[in-house]
C-alpha cells in the first residue's frame, strides 16, 4: 500500500535516495510492528519477504536475485536485523 504510493507520487531515479526512502518509510514501518518480529506462520513470513522483495527490485530497477540486490544495496533481510 505505502509501496505503491511511493511509487506512483516519486519519479526518481537515483538509487541512494530510492533505498532512503524504503528505509525511512517501509522498513521501519515494518520493524516497528510486533508481528514482524515474531511471525506467527509463514504466511506472514513470506508477506513480509515479498515487500523486501518488490522495494530491492524497484530500488536496482534490475532482476537480479534477491539475495545479490540485498548486497548491492548493504541492506540486511529484515529477518536478519531483528
């Protein structure tokens, strides 16, 4: 929801700034909610993985494997960081 939002109103397209505002806005979103920090089924799991996902994508604009767009970017899986 706030993904789409971000990615229809902001037409940039520099990467540093793309990951600022995922960090600022999504992911800590994310991390402030107590069901990401203990999921209770994989269901919520795999929700959470998908919007890491969908915003490396959207940051690298590029198709690479999950796991590689993490290291280009320095970010932790948001499983990792807790």
């Amino acid at each position: 929801m706030l993904y789409d939002w971000l990615k229809e109103l902001v037409e940039i397209s520099k990467t540093s700034a793309l990951k600022t505002l995922y960090c600022g806005l999504v992911r800590s979103l994310l991390q402030y909610s107590c069901e990401t920090w203990n999921p209770h089924t994989q269901r919520t799991i795999d929700k959470f993985k998908a919007v890491q996902r969908r915003a490396t994508r959207w940051i690298t604009k590029s198709d690479d494997d999950y796991d590689l767009r993490l290291s280009k970017l320095k970010l932790l899986s948001i499983f990792n960081r807790r």
